[in-house]
C-alpha cells in the first residue's frame, strides 16, 4: 500500500453504429460489455420485440460466450498479457457468433486464442438449485454480494451515479465496499479491508490470480460512450456480475428500440447465472435465466421450449440502472428503484 499511486489510464473503447462505447480495461469484467456488443452487432434488434423470446434469446446467449472469455482471459494488464485487440474483433466475434443456436447453451465456452488463456472448471451451486434448502447463504457467510429479487432479499448494495455538469463534464462511477461483512474495520489503520480481493483466483496460471499489488477482476463496470464523436451517455448499475448484462440491455433498448433513458431503463430485464460467479465459491448454474415477472407469458413459454432454465423474480427486480446523457444543451437523466434507492434530478 505504501508504494500504491493513483493513476489515470486510457479507456477501453468499441464502435458500435454512431456510438463508441467506453469500459474499464480488463482487469474488471467492464470489456463484456463491449464483446457483447461485438458479437451483436450483426443481429437486427431494429426489428424485434424487446420483450421478446428473440431478443432475449440473442442477447443472453451472447452474453454467455463473453462472460466465458471473461473467466478465462481477464486480468490485471499490467500483470498479465490479455488479447483485448483479438477479444474485440471482427474476426473473432464473427466465428464465435457461429455458437449462437436456436437452443440455449448449457456449456461454458471460451473461445481459443493461442498462448492465452486459462482452465477454468465449472462449480454447480446445489444450494441455489434446490432454492430455499435452508443452507447458508454467500452472504451469511460474509462474500458476495447482496442481491434483490427471486433468491434473496437485499440488506445492502453497492452504489452507482451518473452525473453530467453545467459544462458538459461527465462522470459514471460505481463506488462499493464497506458493507460485506468481509470488509471490518481495522482500528489501528483507521479503514476497512477491501471487498474485492475475493474476487482473485488463487490457482497458479491463472490471469486473475492474487499477486502483491495486484488488482482484482472487480465486476464494478461503469460506462461512457460518445455519438457522432461527441460525449453523450454515462450508465450503470450496481448488481455484481450482472451488471454488464443489464447495461448492455439497456443500450440495446435506447439504440435499436427507440426508448428514450426512463423507457429502456424501466423495461422488463432479466439476467443469465450461466457462468461461475464472481463471487466465492464461485458456483455456476448452466442454463438459468432469471426475469421479471413483467415478461410476457408467451416469451417465457418459447424460451423455455428452446432449453433456458427460466426462473421468474419480482416485477422490478433486475437491474437498479441509472443514466445520464447530453445532447447539445440538453441534459437528461433517468433512473428507477426496483428494490433500492434510486433518484433522477436536475438543477
């Protein structure tokens, strides 16, 4: 700690139509949200139904082979060597697109990029698969992350704001720790320990494994992106590994669908369990896909049919997406509880 600086670093970008969208580098999970976008840029989401078994479909399964390259290949980059430039292109999404069926994967696949990479097994969670079967909770035990909706109730979250000023200067930041219970308070130093150390690997190999001075492969994603070039949206949302799900849906919405911030951010959601969770033990649960109640009936009907373990949370209970965005001199922000605070204004 005693050699630690602060410093500033370039963002990690991808193009997507009119906008570059802007993440975090690979240290955190921030890039899926960029290959998400890599992998769906081909589909025609100006045609479907949000609320769809298509739309769903499509976005959930992308978000799956991105989430695996996650597992595999993120770490710290300056530590180790990651292949963001391979991870982002063309190519690569164009053959990993190919894995995208009309039947829900139930298999964790990264994709294969000579001299990277790592093994990664897959641990099934017996606990949240037999919902309700009185075992202990990540939580009780003090890791993970508190979470609102079919599985638990929420004590405690972790924070995001977007905040655009009289001059046009933007900000997306998703500050969190202090209230895990992993996070006590040392009297002698005067702070708490941080939260997201138990976010490292600690099998050899492994790019996200714990090393001194190290940064963890934290799941705190804020987003940026321009239009036309100019500066336009700050987004996010508290919500561990789901975060990058639930901000990529959203913009999906507000670019294809033609929501404005408060439509996209308030339509149904929903979130994949697919891979190891961030969070120790780092359990998985293949195939489960878990929405609002607010999703129609029949899509729910065709998704199961094509193979998601669909579970169906609350009405509001996925995602808890803020925004922020500037168009000229017009400045707008939108935002709504589901399960938590959550506030818009203006001055």
């Amino acid at each position: 700690m005693a050699r630690w600086t602060p410093h500033i670093e370039a963002p990690l970008t991808y193009d997507y139509g009119r906008y570059t969208v802007c993440k975090t580098g690979p240290w955190g999970q921030g890039p899926v949200t960029l290959q998400q976008l890599a992998l769906l840029k081909s589909f025609d989401f100006d045609r479907l139904d949000p609320t769809g078994p298509d739309f769903i479909h499509l976005t959930v399964e992308c978000s799956k082979l991105a989430y695996a390259d996650r597992e595999v290949f993120y770490g710290d980059p300056d530590f180790v060597k990651v292949p963001m430039a391979t991870l982002l292109s063309d190519a690569y999404n164009s053959a990993r697109r190919k894995l995208v069926g009309d039947k829900a994967s139930l298999e964790l696949r990264p994709g294969s990029i000579e001299g990277f990479g790592a093994v990664v097994k897959l641990r099934r969670d017996p606990v949240a698969m037999a919902a309700g079967a009185g075992e202990p909770t990540v939580g009780q035990l003090g890791a993970g992350e508190p979470t609102v909706g079919k599985l638990g109730t929420m004590r405690g979250d972790t924070v995001h704001f977007d905040i655009i000023d009289h001059a046009g200067n933007m900000v997306s930041s998703t500050p969190s720790g202090g209230w895990l219970h992993s996070s006590p308070v040392i009297p002698e130093l005067g702070f708490c320990l941080g939260t997201r150390a138990q976010m490292f690997w600690l099998e050899e190999g492994h790019p996200a494994s714990l090393a001194p001075g190290k940064r963890p492969r934290t799941t705190l994603s804020p987003t940026l992106a321009l239009r036309d070039g100019e500066p336009y949206l700050a987004w996010g949302s508290p919500g561990g590994d789901g975060q990058d799900q639930w901000i990529t849906q959203m913009f999906i919405r507000h670019v294809h669908c033609g929501m404005n911030l408060q439509e996209a951010i308030d339509a149904p959601a929903w979130h994949s369990e697919h891979f190891p969770s961030s969070f120790w033990p780092r359990t998985s649960r293949p195939g489960v896909l878990v929405v609002e109640s607010r999703v129609p009936k029949k899509t729910v009907d065709e998704l199961k049919r094509r193979g998601h373990i669909v579970e169906t949370g609350p009405d509001w209970s996925e995602g808890r997406l803020t925004a922020a965005s500037r168009d000229g001199r017009r400045r707008r922000a939108a935002a709504n509880p589901r399960g938590m605070q959550g506030y818009a204004a203006g001055r």
